[in-house]
C-alpha cells in the first residue's frame, strides 16, 4: 500500500476517493470510521489517501492535476525541510495546474542533463549554489530564482548544503536526459 497523500478533513478525503475511483482506482482511507465516527477528534496527521502499490504512479499522475490539498492549507517550509536530510532527493509539498512544488537539498555536484519539454524554476530557500551552463555559471543567493528554459543543459553544483524549492511539471524528472543512480523517478510527498 503507498499513502499517496494526507487530508485535512475527511470531506476533502473523499473527494480525493471519488475523484481516483471516476479514473478506475480504488482509494482507501484508513482513517475513514475513525473521522466519520467521531469528527470531532483532530487528525493532527490528516487523513491518509492510499492506493495499492501497482496504482501509485498512475494515481499519483492523477492528483498532480488536482491540489491535493483541497481546503487551503498552508504550508512551513522550514517545517518541511526539517522532514528530511539527503541530497539530490526532491520531495513534493503542493500540486497545482499539472504542476509540482518540490523542496530539495543539494550538497556536491549533480550530473549534467537536460529537459527535452520543460522549463525549470530553482528557488533558493536557504544557501546559495552555482547552476552551470556550458557557457556560463550563475550564482544563486537565498531569495532569488532563475528558471531554466527546457533544452538548456545545466548542472546545479553547491559547496555547501543548500536548500531549494522546485517549480515544475509533474512529469519532470530530476535528471532528465540523463538518468542514472541520482534518478529519483517517481518523488515522495511530505
Ligand atoms: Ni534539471
């Protein structure tokens, strides 16, 4: 079983069951009897959408269209950065428009590679790193963005530990062209 997301209420739970289910997906929420039972207890960790494992990837392309979080929820970036500690391992906070917001750490070099059909956005939270063109290095502080147009080779390099939010199609995969044992094909949601 893969928990493919959390709720904050069981209404917006539900939703989530309903709309997997119009795709042909059975949804389980194991917090359902507990929430409908007794809805006034808080579910300080949400309540879980899980799907079996053969139907993740396929439901979790599903939801990328969706927010997954239906009733506005926000969301603590250093909170969420806490939540994990290896490199090169983006993680998925929100969904919007087909989109990934993704949290991410890097330390050391990544591998070259590019995005055959999407455009990239690096949003340094925390740090600052270098992203290398074959033509140029740009220099990353905390506070500034650069996007980088699908096709362009790049390589992001950080001397130090950085922490950085990604904005990009649900498709996009880390390595893009060039995959390898940094690939991290099908991200987490925390
Ligand atoms: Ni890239």
């Amino acid at each position: 079983m893969t928990t493919l997301t959390t709720c904050p209420t069981i209404a917006d739970a539900e939703l989530l069951k309903s709309l997997l289910a119009s795709a042909g997906i059975t949804a389980f929420l194991p917090e359902e009897l507990t929430a409908n039972a007794a809805p006034q207890l808080v579910f300080s960790s949400g309540i879980r959408v899980q799907v079996e494992d053969e139907d993740a990837d396929e439901a979790r392309r599903l939801l990328a269209t969706v927010p997954a979080r239906l009733t506005p929820e926000k969301i603590n970036l250093a909170e969420k950065f806490a939540l994990f500690s290896e490199h090169w391992s983006p993680k998925i906070v929100a969904a919007l428009n087909g989109q990934h917001v993704k949290l991410v750490k890097f330390q050391g070099e990544f591998v070259w590679h590019h995005h055959a059909h999407e455009d990239e956005l690096f949003l340094v939270v925390r740090g600052s790193f270098r992203m290398e063109f074959r033509d140029k290095r740009v220099e990353l502080r905390e506070g500034e963005l650069l996007v980088v147009p699908r096709g362009v080779e790049h390589r992001p390099v950080a001397d130090e530990e950085v922490s950085v939010l990604l904005f990009e199609p649900a498709a996009t995969v880390n390595t893009g062209s060039n995959p390898g044992e940094k690939t991290v094909a099908a991200p987490e949601w925390i």
